[in-house]
C-alpha cells in the first residue's frame, strides 16, 4: 500500500487496516508511519542478508562468492523494486540516513569477514582497507542493480551488467 500511494499520501489507519492490527497496536512499535521506513530498510536488508548467508559458502573462493552476492543482489532489488523507491524517498524526507548506516552495519561485517579471508589466502591484494573495500563494493552492487531496475526502462541488460561489475571488481581487487 504504501508502494502504491506513497508515503505522504499513506494514512496510519490505511496502515493498520492492511496490517489487520489496532492503531494503538502500530504506535506500540512505531512513532509515526515515518518509523516504518527503517523498518522496511532492515526488512529487506535481513532478507538479502539471509539469502547470501544460506547460499555462499566459505569454502569458496573470494570471486565465486561474490558473483553470487552479486546475484543476490540484483536479485532483491528486482524483487523489492517498488519498495526500495519509497524507502529511499522516505528516507530522504525523514534525514534517518544514519539509521541506514545502522541497518547496514551487519551487511558490512559480513563481507569484511570474507574480504579479510580473500587477503589471508592470497585471492585478493592486501594493501588495502577492509571496511572501506566493503562498503564501496556494496555501494557499487546496489547502485549498479537499482540503475538496472529502479531507473531503466529495459531491464534485459541485466546479466551484462553483473559481468562488467565482475570484471572490474576483480581487476581492481586482484594481487
């Protein structure tokens, strides 16, 4: 619902009557409807997060794995395509960017322990920062996937993208 009206236009009641829950219920959890968006955030975050987790294994090489959190993400946006716009207007409405960073903050640590075991083997160089490695390769991920499929009009360029991610993520990761 929110997707289709947007958050302005979305009432509380509009909220709680979709949810099938009391209003005095919504407010026990949240603010205001503005609250819902980090909530959706991490939603969809978790989702993701849960699906790379069940998926890639460690045994993997470095590459292997992130070709398919590539994947996964480009699979998420795809999938949460409508409610990513709303969390990002709601987001910019709101000024909760730090509560984005928050939200993120498992994600990150979760590839820094894989970008920190690809430098231990040798798969990737060492010289350089793994926090900041793995919020650029994140940011890259997510930028490339919503160009994909929040802002194109063809999304059939897909997989290209993906390879071209790949191939210039491995050129500037390689020892």
């Amino acid at each position: 619902m929110l997707s289709e009206k947007g958050l302005e236009k979305t009432k509380v009641s509009d909220v709680v009557q979709e949810a099938g829950v009391a209003q005095g219920t919504f407010y026990l959890y949240y603010q205001s409807k503005n609250a819902l968006i980090p909530a959706i955030a991490d939603n969809m975050l978790q989702y993701m997060l849960n699906q790379m987790k069940t998926g890639i294994h460690d045994r993997d090489s470095f590459f292997i794995q992130l070709e398919q959190i590539v994947g996964i993400t480009f699979d998420t946006t795809k999938l949460y395509r409508e409610v990513l716009g709303l969390c990002y207007s709601g987001m910019a409405v709101t000024g909760a960017f730090l509560e984005w960073e928050e939200i993120y903050k498992p994600y990150y640590q979760w590839l820094e322990e894989r970008i920190t075991t690809a430098q231990s083997r040798g798969e990737i160089r060492r010289d350089m920062r793994v926090d900041m490695i793995a919020k650029i390769v994140v940011e890259m991920m997510e930028g490339i996937a919503e160009q994909v499929y929040l802002f194109e009009e063809n999304s059939s360029n897909a997989q290209i993208y993906q390879q071209e991610l790949m191939a210039f993520v491995k050129r500037a990761l390689a020892p």
